[in-house]
C-alpha cells in the first residue's frame, strides 16, 4: 500500500511539473491583440479560435492526470487513519512522592510567614492620609 501511495505522490509531481511547463510554452491571446488594432488582420479575438493544438491538448490531458492523481491522494488518506477517543487519551498522570511533597510544602509555609509580617506593618499605615 505504501508503494502505490509514493507511486500516485510522483505522478502527481510529474504531472504538475508538465503543467507547468505546458502553460509557459503556449502562446497566449493578448499577443494577438497588438495585430488586431492595425497592423495585421486577426479575426480570432475576440471570436472562435478554431481547434486547439498539441499543447492545449496536452495541458488538459495533464490536468486531468493531475486531478485523478489528487483525488486518489485524498482517498488513501481518508482510510489510513483510526479514529481517536480524545486529546488527553494517552495522557499519564504524574505522582508526588511523600518525602518531595514535605520540601515541597516547607517554602510555603515561609513564603506564608513573610507576608503575614508585610501585612501587619501595612495596617499600622492604614490610618494616615497619603501626602
């Protein structure tokens, strides 16, 4: 299976590759625009243009191998993946220790001292008007 998809991926690369260089080598009908207005006499225009060439064949037998070769890409991805219960159904949850947690409880209780005494000399300032 892995073989046909690497093989559809090239196609498509080939194939886009010759769009590319299909469209660049076609001639485009503003050039005929400057013979129409004066110097030359060119009836296709703004009218019918007759049958198309080699190249504009080409290019539609590209886009059409290009477009197969992108629904195909699409198919294969739709069927290669499993559905998945959620974001968080691999997820392991982590266990703290009884030793780390008594360290880790010990700077609180500091932390906890240190702003009891910030606030008990911030209330003896309460009572002033600021200046």
């Amino acid at each position: 299976m892995q073989t046909l998809h690497t093989l559809v991926i090239i196609v498509q690369i080939l194939s886009a590759l010759a769009i590319i260089g299909l469209v660049l080598l076609q001639h485009g009908k503003g050039a005929d625009m400057g013979a129409s207005f004066g110097s030359g006499a060119s009836g296709s225009l703004f009218g019918a243009t007759g049958s198309s060439n080699f190249l504009s064949k080409a290019t539609g037998v590209a886009a059409a191998i290009f477009f197969a070769a992108t629904l195909g890409l699409a198919v294969f991805s739709s069927g290669a993946r499993k559905p998945s219960g959620g974001v968080m159904e691999g997820v392991t949850t982590v266990t703290q220790p009884a030793a780390n947690a008594a360290a880790a409880s010990a700077p609180a209780a500091a932390s906890a001292a240190t702003a009891a005494s910030a606030s008990a000399s911030s209330a003896g300032q309460a009572g002033q008007i600021p200046k």
